[in-house]
C-alpha cells in the first residue's frame, strides 16, 4: 500500500490492480461491482431453492426435541408449579434449555396458576 492525494492506494500484484490509477480504481470497482451480482445471485437462488422445497411439502430447521403431547405436558406441570423447570427436563429426559423453549414465554417466572 501507498499513500497519494486521495489516501491509501491498494496495490494487487497477481491482478495488475492499482487504487492510485484511475484505471485501477475503475477496475477494483467492477470487480466490487461483480462480487455484489454474486451475492445478490446465492441469495436469490438459496431463496428460490427454499420455497421448492416448501412447495414439495418439506420444511426446514431442526426436528423439534419434544413431541406436542409432550410439551403440552410440561406446560401443564410447569403451571402446577408443584415441580421445577430442572425436574421437568429429568422428567423429560431433555435438558432444562428445551424445557424453557417449549414453555409458553408469558408463563415463564409468573409461578403456580389458579386451577
């Protein structure tokens, strides 16, 4: 790199670039200018791959640890609030983060419900 009227100049040895030339610039720029295309491209075909694959009846993400009936349980029993998240999840044979990711968010810290 060097310094010149304009700032910093870059200077590529394996591609001839050289940010101090216009010619330089204007090159660094179309490189820039290509690499965003790129981008936008990935981008558009991971999006179009996605809805394919939804149309085809697939869904992405990981596989949920509990099973609704399961999670309908632990709700249940975390609304008793006669166990802890802890005993459900050993209950459960799952760990307390599952636990507290399929609990209802408003219930969480509001402690035993009014039967």
């Amino acid at each position: 790199m060097r310094l010149n009227e304009r700032g910093v100049g870059l200077r590529v040895l394996e591609q001839g670039i050289d940010t101090s030339t216009a010619e330089g610039r204007a090159m660094f720029g179309m490189l820039s200018v290509l690499a965003e295309l790129q981008r936008e491209l990935i981008i558009a075909n991971t999006r179009d791959g996605l809805a394919a694959a939804r149309a085809r009846g697939r869904k992405g993400g990981r596989r949920p640890k509990l099973t609704p009936a399961q999670a309908s349980h632990a709700q249940e029993l975390y609304d008793a609030g006669n166990l802890t998240v802890q005993q459900i999840a050993d209950l459960l044979k799952t760990p307390r983060s599952t636990i507290y990711g399929h609990l209802n968010k408003q219930s969480i810290g509001r402690g035993p419900q009014p039967a």
